[in-house]
C-alpha cells in the first residue's frame, strides 16, 4: 500500500481510498472537511493529554 491510502472496514467490503480521490470528495462537500477539522483537534489534544499522563 502506498503512503496516501486510507483503509475503511466495512462489514461486507474493504475500501481503500487514495489522497487525491479523498481531496475531490471534500471539494464537493467542504462540511466535511469543517467537521473533521475540528475531530482532528481534538484528537490531537486527547494525545498529548494522554502522553502527558504517562
């Protein structure tokens, strides 16, 4: 696999989205992109709160 895959299990297939195919699919909806901005964020702060722990 290359370095610009995402892989999402489904329950009855495997998807395997490259880089360019993700940016197209946020260009038509830029909501999404919004939102998982914000997710990010927060994922990025529960990291390092959770490295500060250990």
């Amino acid at each position: 696999m290359g370095r610009s895959e995402i892989v999402i299990r489904l329950p009855r297939c495997i998807l395997v989205l490259k880089h360019d195919e993700i940016m197209a699919m946020l260009k038509v909806n830029p909501s999404i992109w919004a939102q998982a901005l914000r997710r990010g964020k927060g994922y990025s702060r529960t990291e390092k709160a959770m490295s500060r722990k250990d």
